[in-house]
C-alpha cells in the first residue's frame, strides 16, 4: 500500500497554484477522492493505495477562468503507476497557460 501526494507550481509567476480542485481515480478513472491544493500548492491524498494505475485530473480551466486568465490545457490528467513496496509517490506539476510538465517526485 502507498500514498499520494502533488505539488503545483505556477512556473509564469513562479508561486504555489492555490485552490487548484484534483481528483485522484483508479484506472477506469472512477473517483476515490478530491481534493484542492493548499497555500503551498499541495495536496495529500487520505487513501493508502494498493499497487496499479491511477490517474490525477488537475481542473485547470477552472482554475485559469477564476483568474481572468485563458488557458489552452483546460483539464490536465496525469495516469501513474503506483509501486505498492514504496510507501509515498509525489507527483509534481509545473503549469503555464499553454504548457505543462511533470516527474516522479520524492
């Protein structure tokens, strides 16, 4: 079993992504859980995940409109495979309006 965690970052104004809604769902993308990120950008998923493909859906057209501010990737999914013999994955997210990158954090 394994936890979840993601981290973002607006790399235009380089600050922490508040208020950003993500959803965590199993690999027919049903949901188990929503959560929004934190003053420092964060999110830490409850559940303790047992081995296999989940995908994170980042609600950022949302998050843009919210702001005055367009973007081209209105909704960002993330699918990962989680490694039950590791006990936490971290998946960061660098955002901008018209690009967006990701890794296996620590």
């Amino acid at each position: 079993m394994s936890t979840l965690s993601t981290h973002v970052l607006d790399t235009n104004a380089g600050v922490p992504v508040v208020g950003l809604r993500v959803h965590l769902g199993n690999a027919a993308d049903e949901a188990l859980e929503t959560g929004s990120t934190d003053d420092d950008g964060r999110v830490r998923f409850a559940a303790d995940l047992p081995g296999g493909v989940y995908v994170l859906t980042f609600e950022t057209g949302p998050w843009y409109g919210g702001q005055g501010r367009e973007t081209f990737f209105p909704v960002v999914g993330i699918a990962v495979e989680i490694d039950p013999g590791r006990p936490h994955h971290h998946v960061p997210l660098l955002l901008s309006p018209f690009a967006y990158t990701t890794y296996r954090g620590s």
